[in-house]
C-alpha cells in the first residue's frame, strides 16, 4: 500500500504533509498508519521517514475547511520517535509555514499571480485561524529565495504568518505569575500553552547549549516539576505524558535582542524555538507583572540556540489582539510512501 505524500520543511521543523481524504477516518487507524510510515516505535526511525527528533518526526493533516471558515483545515501531529505514541495535544507553528505552499500546489487554494492568501483553520487543540501569504510569482510556488532563517542553515523564500487575536486572556490561570514546582513562573498561552522561568532561578545562565542542558539530569528534574505544577494549574491536567505545557527558561539577551531563551518541548531542548511558541513569550515579557516583564513596542527579539526570532504583537494588556512572524518552507520531496506492514506494538 503506497500513499500520496510531501515531505517539506516547515520554519525550523521537518514533516510530513498529507491530504486528510488520503489519510484513514479512524483516528486509531490512522494514528497506527502514521506510526508505521515514521519508524515509531524506534529511537532512530531507521525503517521509516522520521529523522529521529521531535523536530523531524512531524505530521500536517490538510484539507478543505470544513465549517467554511477558512480556505483549509490544519491538524498537526506529533509522531514520538521513541513510543508508539501520536499526540494532537498541541499546533506546530513552524509546520504551519508549509500549509500554504502545500494546499496551493495540491489544488485546494487557487493561485494568484503575485502573491496568494490562504486562510487556515488550526484544530488543534483549541481551533483558531492563521493567514498565510505565499509567494506565487508566475502563478508557481516560490521556494527559494534570500530570506535567512535561524534554525536553518540555508536561504528560502518569506512566508509571512498572522494570527488574529484571541478572546482569552493569555494568563490561563487567571495571574501573571504563580509558585509552580518552588519557583515563580508565568503560565503563558498565546497559541501555545509555555511556562516561563527565569534561568538563573534553576542555576543556569540560560546560555547553555541544549546538550549541555539535556545531559544535566538535576536541572530536568526541577523543570519537570515545574512543568507538572504548571499542567494542573493552567487546566490541562496530569501532562506527565503530555507535550504540552512547554517550559521555556528566561534570560538577559546577549546579542541586542529583547529576552534569551532555552525551551524544554518538554523533554529535549529546542535548538532554535517553535513559532507560537516564541508568540506566547512575546506575550509574556510585554505583559506586566510577569517574572520578566520588559515593557516596549510591539516587536519582540527573541534569542534562541541558533539565533534570533522575531514577533510583531499587539497586546492589550492580558489579550493578544493580533500578532505576526515571518518564516520559510521548501519543498524536499513529493511522491508517494510505503509504510511497514502489520499493526504497531508499544
């Protein structure tokens, strides 16, 4: 059995991107499918199309939108490398860049000649809406261009994201700021449930490579325990098992940016950060009475491992009016799959 695909990088993450009519209705059908397709259960993937990371272990479900409110729908999921494990618990914003080139080349967005909109419905888990703008000159999706993204090492094309504002407050649990695991952190979602920590209240600099930060087995263990605290109170429960809430640890910026960040997503450390998750920060620092408030205007530069990242946000106090990122995506491959035979064991 062989199926439609396109692999694609997305901002600085790697997926998979399949249209939802080629996909099985059953969720444990299709759940099982995508599993085989990946090489989960297996720390290394080697039988199947995952790179051995939760960055590279991606999957973006899309179609056309269903209730009209949209051009698309956008289902991202998770595939865990080492388990037999499929979570929808969160988005990607960084797969979120490829959405567009993907339904324009697959025919679910007519092409203009310039530069084409296409409007996206998120369903997971809270459904929201994204636009994106993708480059079509000639009527032709744009892959390669000079816009340099850290993350990646290589030039692409722009595509510019917006996300309208959200009617919630951005504090889920109701405060700037709460003791979670012995600190105080911000309970922060604005697109993407994080908890931010200032770094030197967990004896780092915040400086540290993610090696450096993974192999350190005391500083996992407190982040965990603030991780799990912050679950309960922002309302998503035991996350033990959870990707969901994300911790990102705070800093002074060293190189003429607004805050330095390592995030846990919530096990490994990012190497650079995800999209909505860098919105979310952006939200956290600009709002008053976090643990790192810095007021200012509206544009947030966000230091990471591997570089920089940009928000535009417009916020009002605790709600999120409006924000914007740019990212890039190419294309990597675009054929057809052949996933393993037989059902997945744990």
């Amino acid at each position: 059995m062989s199926i439609p695909c396109m692999q694609l990088r997305g901002g600085s993450s790697k997926g998979l991107y399949f249209l939802a009519a080629d996909l099985p209705g059953d969720r444990a059908a299709r759940d099982d499918l995508l599993l085989r397709i990946m090489g989960s259960p297996d720390p290394r993937q080697i039988d199947g199309l995952g790179g051995g990371h939760p960055l590279t272990s991606k999957v973006a479900v899309v179609g056309p939108c269903a209730d009209g409110s949209a051009d698309v729908d956008y289902l991202f999921l998770q595939v865990v490398p080492e388990t037999a494990t499929v979570s929808d618990a969160q988005t990607c914003g960084n797969l979120l860049a490829g959405v567009g080139p993907f339904a324009i080349e697959r025919g679910l967005v007519p092409v203009r000649r310039d530069r084409t909109p296409v409007r996206i419905r998120l369903l997971n888990p809270v459904i929201a809406h994204a636009e994106a703008r993708v480059e079509t000159p000639g009527g032709r999706v744009r892959y390669d261009g000079d816009t340099i993204m850290a993350g990646t090492p290589f030039p692409a094309a722009p595509i510019a994201l917006a996300f309208p504002g959200r009617d919630t407050a951005v504090f889920p649990t109701g405060r700037p700021a709460d003791r979670c695991g012995g600190l105080t952190v911000s309970c922060v979602d604005a697109g993407m449930p994080v908890v931010l920590a200032r770094a030197a209240d967990l004896g780092v600099t915040g400086t540290e490579s993610p090696a450096e930060l993974e192999s350190d087995t005391r500083l996992r263990a407190a982040v965990e325990a603030v991780r799990l605290d912050a679950g309960r109170l922002m309302g998503l429960g035991d996350v033990r098992d959870a990707t969901v809430p994300k911790v990102s640890l705070l800093s002074p910026p060293r190189h003429g940016g607004t805050v330095g960040t390592r995030t846990f997503i919530p096990h490994r450390v990012h190497a650079a950060i995800g999209v909505l998750g860098a919105v979310s920060v952006a939200a956290g620092v600009r709002a008053a009475g976090t643990v790192m408030s810095l007021p200012g205007g509206r544009d947030v530069l966000i230091e990471h491992p591997s570089g920089t990242f940009a928000v535009s946000i417009d916020l009002d106090r605790d709600r999120l009016r409006r924000s914007e990122v740019v990212r890039t995506a190419r294309k990597l491959a675009d054929g057809l799959v052949w996933p393993r035979a037989g059902k997945v064991t744990s």
